[in-house]
C-alpha cells in the first residue's frame, strides 16, 4: 500500500474534470457552493478581488478558516500557500487540506525557487500562463495546472490568452522532431523528458484548469470550449448578486458548455456580475500574473 | 457493443479510453436519449455530490432506473458506486438505489490517507492495482449482492447481477481488466445469458 503517489495525486485532480472549484471565505459559503454542485471549494481568507483592494502582504488563510471550511462540506477541500513558502504548504497540509494551491494570488515568499511538491503527500495545483510554466511546475512535482489568468479582475482575457497559448505550444511540440525537441526543452527550461511526453501524448501530464477571471457561465463555457478540463471560479461568486444562483448557472455551463440554450437559459436574471477590471488599468506591480516564473 | 460514459463530470475520457483497450466502443453520455442504442453504461468516479445533483437535474434517475430494468449492465466506480447504492451511511440520502447494500463516503480519510495497492478481485486471475482516491467503501451488502474483492476486511468490489461497483479507479491505469470483465457481462446481457 502507498500514499502520496504519482498516480494518486494526478488521479485526484482527473475526478476533478468537468468540475468548477469555487473559492469560499467560511463555512456559510463553502455550504452554498456545495449545494450548488462545486466538485472542490478554496478556503481563503480573502477573495482575489479583495486581496487587490487591501493592497499590502496577503499570506495563507487563518486555520481556523480552513478548518472551518473542511467541517462542513464532504467535497475536497483546497488552500492556497505563498509561492516558495514550505512551511505553509506544511502547515495547511498538517490540517488535511485535500489539495495545495502554490499561488501567484498571494505575495511571493520567494523570488527564486518555487516549493518542492515531490515533498509533499497532498498534491499541488499551480498556475501557468505558457508551457514552460506548465512543465517547470510538474518537473517540481504539481499534479495539477490552472492557467494564472489576471485574478480577481473578472476579465477573462488573461485565462483566455494563455489557455491558447498553452495548447498551441502543445500542437507545436508534437510536431517537433527529436533534435528539435532537445533545442526546445533548453529554450523552455523543461526537462526533455516532460517534453517528450507531450510531444507523444499531444497534452500535458496532468489536468489543465482555467483560472483567473471567470465572472459569468458564459465565460466557464468559453474556457471548456478552448479545452480546459474544468474551472476555478473566484470572486466571481460571491462577488454576484445572487451567489447560491450564480453558482449554479456556473456547474452548469461547464457540463454542458456546448449546449448554448442552456448557457442562455441558467444566464437569465442572475443580477449583476462582479464589475471588473479593464487589463491595462494594471500597473506592472498589480499583476499577479507576473508573480512565479 | 456501445458503452455509455456518463459525462456529467469526472474522469469520463479515463474510462473511454478503457473501454476501447478493452476492444469496445464508449461514448459520452450527457442527455437521456443518449441512453437508448447503449448496452451498457459507467458511471464514473468524480464528485458524488455533483453528479447526483446534475443528474436529478437532467432527468438520469428514473432514464438509468429503467435502463437497469432492461437488464442492461451499469458499473460504478467510487462517486459512481455511491451513486448506484440504495444506502448511503449518515443522513445523506441514496440516488439511484439500485444495489442492495450501504456505503460510506470518503471511507479511508481525506486525499492524504489516498493509496494505490495490489488487489485480488474474484473473477480475475492476477491481482490488480486498484487506485483509492477519498475512497468509499461497501459497509454492508444484501444477500442477492455477491462480493467480488475487500481490502482489509472491507468490502470494496461487488455485483448484484447486471450491477458492478468497484470503490476504486479501474480506470486510471493501464490494467483494462476489470473493464473486460465488465464488457463480458454486456456480451452475455446481449445474447440474453446471465
């Protein structure tokens, strides 16, 4: 009998596909969202979008939050810890946080070396904005990848364009020869063998999710019609009017994101959205995005 | 042969791809026509509390509740096993009730206590590498339900005539034979052998 493998780990985020992960600052919300269908939810202290607002230092949420959260709902749990920070992935995997999120949401602890998730039992899912990202990540041990989008901006644009970039990076491996491979994984900063594997297999070793920016069901089903395998909804929930609704209209969407009436039926009167915020109004220093490497 | 997939959510490509190592052809399932030209159908592991819900939404419960009564054979692997009990252990109440017998949801622990392990299942000559993962496991089962294997004196493989539930993911390796021995009983359902 093992633990912590390989396969348990990436296994854990392939019974996440189709599935929306909505974040969740209590235990009131993290009921809501699993009344609504969410297939994991987020404990945080602060959504995104507030964390933008508060400005200063934003580290992993109180404990007691997450404990909180794991109390009331029977689906996964998931917590965020500072890139590079190990001790708050041990600490949140102390608690039995079903999943680890080393994320660009909250300031760095360290501007050079992302954690060593081989380290860990629990596995970790990391944002990307290209493949290079993507297979830096995995090579240290994530089990799961999200696009890193622009969060708490509801403007699906970043996770748009680096959901794209990623699976046209992926159509340009494939059709590399062997020479080329050993070029490109240098010009990468991959390992070959990753690289190998998704020249072969045409994907990535793990599960791509899309994050940062999702605000509507529209927006969800534009994400699984790029090829994303679920979503991460953040503030985008209880940001809304009508969060339990929203939701909802949301699990929806991502299953039948090809069924267009349905989109347009869960869509109506769900009041307004988070208001968002247009890209370029972000100064250099504002966008997560450019947080890891 | 046509197996169905449900594809409502979870690791549905996962078990396609199973299915068709095995030598048959799976599709995904996600409207309740769909249902008809299949002769067997997975429900596949993922949240059990998402999949219930979209299925009570789109109609599943009584399309597969019928679809059973045709004697057409279901598998249900970990979310999809919870999914076909008639009990679920605590105040939770069951979906489609087909398989006589309890479980308990997330049984072994939280993602941390997940395993993988060799497993002898009866009906398969070598042991098989069964991937646990927020594992349920099968507490009691009635006396029409037959125990195919456990894992440390718990029930985690079972079948009651056309219904198969596993606890574990079959799926997620590359050992296609629980899904051969799923697909042998779709043959004998279709050439009317039970």
């Amino acid at each position: 009998m093992e633990t912590g493998t390989a396969t348990v780990k990436r296994g854990m985020a392939e019974m996440q596909k189709g599935g929306v992960i909505m974040d969740v600052m209590n235990a009131e919300q993290a009921k809501i969202a699993e009344a609504a269908g969410a297939t994991a939810v987020m404990a945080l202290e602060r959504v995104p979008s507030d964390i933008r607002a508060a400005g200063g230092v934003a580290r992993m949420a109180d404990p007691t939050i997450v404990e909180e959260v794991m109390k009331v709902v029977s689906i996964p749990v998931m917590a965020k810890a500072r890139i590079g920070h190990y001790v708050e992935a041990k600490v949140l995997e102390s608690l039995g946080v079903d999943y680890l999120d080393e994320s660009e949401v909250l300031t760095p602890a360290d501007e050079v070396f992302h954690i060593d998730k081989w380290d860990f039992t629990v596995p970790f899912v990391c944002g990307a904005k290209d493949i290079g990202e993507a297979l830096r990540r995995i090579g240290e041990g994530a089990s799961m990848i999200r696009t890193k989008g622009e969060p708490g901006t509801g403007n699906i644009v970043e996770a748009v364009r680096h959901m794209r970039l990623i699976n046209s990076q992926i159509r340009k491996v494939q059709n590399m020869s062997k020479d080329e491979l050993y070029a490109e994984a240098k010009n990468l900063g991959v390992s070959y063998d990753l690289l190998k594997s998704v020249h072969e297999s045409g994907k990535l070793p793990v599960v791509n999710f899309a994050a940062g920016g999702i605000a509507t069901p529209a927006d969800a089903a534009l994400m699984m019609h790029l090829g994303a395998d679920g979503v991460f909804v953040g503030s985008g929930i209880f940001k809304s009017d009508n969060p339990e609704k929203f939701a909802r209209a949301i699990v929806e969407a991502t299953t039948h994101y090809e069924d267009y009436k349905l989109i347009a039926e869960v869509s109506k009167n769900l009041g307004t959205p988070m208001k968002g915020i247009e890209i370029s109004k972000l100064s250099p220093a504002e966008r997560m995005q450019d947080r890891g490497w | 042969m046509k197996i169905g997939v449900l594809a409502l959510q979870g690791a549905v490509t996962e078990h396609i791809r199973s299915i068709s190592l095995a030598g048959a052809d799976g599709v995904p399932v996600k409207r309740v026509e769909q249902l008809e030209d299949l002769d067997g159908l997975i429900i596949p592991g993922g949240e059990s509390t998402t999949i219930g819900k979209l299925m009570r939404k789109y109609g599943f419960m009584e399309a597969i509740r019928q679809f059973s009564e045709q004697g057409k054979p279901i598998f249900g692997t970990c979310a999809g096993l919870i999914v076909l009990a008639e009990r679920i252990d605590g105040h939770e109440e069951a979906h489609l009730k087909l398989m006589n017998m309890t479980v308990a949801r997330n049984a072994f622990g939280r993602q941390r206590e997940s395993f993988e392990t060799d497993l002898v299942v009866k009906g398969i000559d070598e042991p098989i590498r069964a991937v646990f993962i927020r594992a349920p496991l099968i507490m009691e089962v009635g006396s029409d339900v037959e125990v195919l294997s456990t894992y440390k004196d718990e029930i985690v493989t079972a079948r009651q005539g056309h219904l198969l539930a596993a606890s574990f993911h079959p799926e997620l390796t590359d050992d296609f034979r629980l899904h051969q021995y799923f697909i042998e009983m779709v043959e004998a359902s279709r050439t009317g052998v039970q």
